[in-house]
C-alpha cells in the first residue's frame, strides 16, 4: 500500500517518514523531491511525479512492501493519478505546522533563499491543504487547472467531506520534539497497515468502484 506524508514545506515531513524508517519492517521510505526538482516545478510537473511515485510504489506492492512516501501531492491528486486504483491501499497524513514556525523553519533551513512573497506562497499552500484535507469541495481548482490532462479527477470530485473514502489524518508537529511525533507517524502506519490487513481501510481495493 502507499502511505503518503503530505503538506507544505518545512513542517517535518522528511525527518519524521526517514525517523521510523527502521523501526517497521517491509517498508520502503522516499522522499518525493529525490528524482529531482526542475527550477519551474509547476502542477503539471508534480501531477507527473505523483504517477510516477504511484507507479513505484505498485513495484513495492508487487514484492510485498507498503511504501512510505513524503511530498506535497495531496490526497485528491495522489487519488486521481492514472494509476491510483492499482494500488491495493491508500492512506494519507497532513503534517501539519502553525505558520509561525514554518516562516522560522523557512529562515533557518533556506536562509535568504524565498522574500517574503514567496514565503507567503508557502503559507498558503499550507492553509490550502488543511481546507482540501477536511473536504474535498474546497477550492479543487488550486490542484486541478493546468495540471496534467491524464490525471482522473471524477474519481473524487463529486464527493464530499461525509464520504469515508475523503480521509486525511493530521499530524501537527507545533510544540512538539521530533521524537514524540516520529512516535506518532510510527503509531499512524501501523494503525494504517492493520485497518488495511483486516479489511477496514476505506481506500482499499475497490475504492474507486464504489458508490457511496
């Protein structure tokens, strides 16, 4: 299955998903930037990688590994790549941080690098995640315009926020040592992996056949 870290930068993503990398066991841990950025990432591009990851992550599942995935691509993108119902188990997790601290974060890992516009952008990208991750009604066209013509968005976009297949889990890393929320990604995989194991998960086998 794909379990997919999403959100916008410097809210811990990375550090946590490689933090639990060898505390599970037949699991696969990526970052989705490690095949390259191109200096105009837009949309499309990340539209493109995001099939690419799916298309990966179906190798893992072919040997019997989940993937554990860090990136950007939220769920309505992960959901409406061209491959996605191949997959026999979608979970996705918002880390999430308080704007304060990500414009810190920002400062400190990337110093002079965004103005503040730019570091704005980020913001909002963030806000836009929290509203897409509690309904799918929200602003879609933030994911949808010029992106990439393969992609599937009827898969997802007449449903809404009651729809137990619209699940995103939060994980708000404000205020909180690295340690305790590697804890807590630990504690979501495995309760992820379970539901999945025992029939449970609402993005299992079948998710996009389903009328709800």
């Amino acid at each position: 299955m794909l379990l997919k870290l999403t959100g916008s930068s410097c809210s811990g993503k990375s550090t946590l998903a490689f933090a639990v990398a060898d505390r599970l066991q037949r699991i696969a841990v990526h970052d989705f930037d490690e095949v390259g950025v191109p200096a105009r990432a837009d949309r499309h591009w990340r539209h493109r990688m995001t099939e690419l990851w799916v298309r990966r992550a179906l190798e893992y599942q072919s040997r019997g590994i989940d993937l554990l995935l860090t990136g950007q691509s939220p769920l309505g993108e992960v959901l409406a790549a061209p491959s996605a119902p191949l997959l026999d188990g979608i979970a996705v997790c918002l880390v999430d941080v308080a704007d304060e601290v990500r414009r810190e974060r920002l400062s400190v890992r990337d110093a002079g690098r965004w103005d503040a516009s730019a570091v704005d952008a980020f913001l909002n990208w963030a806000a836009w995640h929290r509203g897409h991750a509690r309904d799918p009604r929200y602003r879609p066209d933030v994911i949808i315009d010029s992106g990439m013509s393969a992609m599937a968005w009827h898969r997802w976009t007449g449903w809404t926020a009651e729809d137990p297949r619209w699940r995103t889990d939060l994980l708000d890393t404000t205020g909180q040592p690295v340690a305790e929320s590697a804890d807590q990604v630990e504690r979501w995989v495995v309760e992820r992996r379970e539901a999945h194991r025992v029939g449970q998960l609402a993005l299992g086998c079948g998710w996009s056949d389903v009328l709800i």
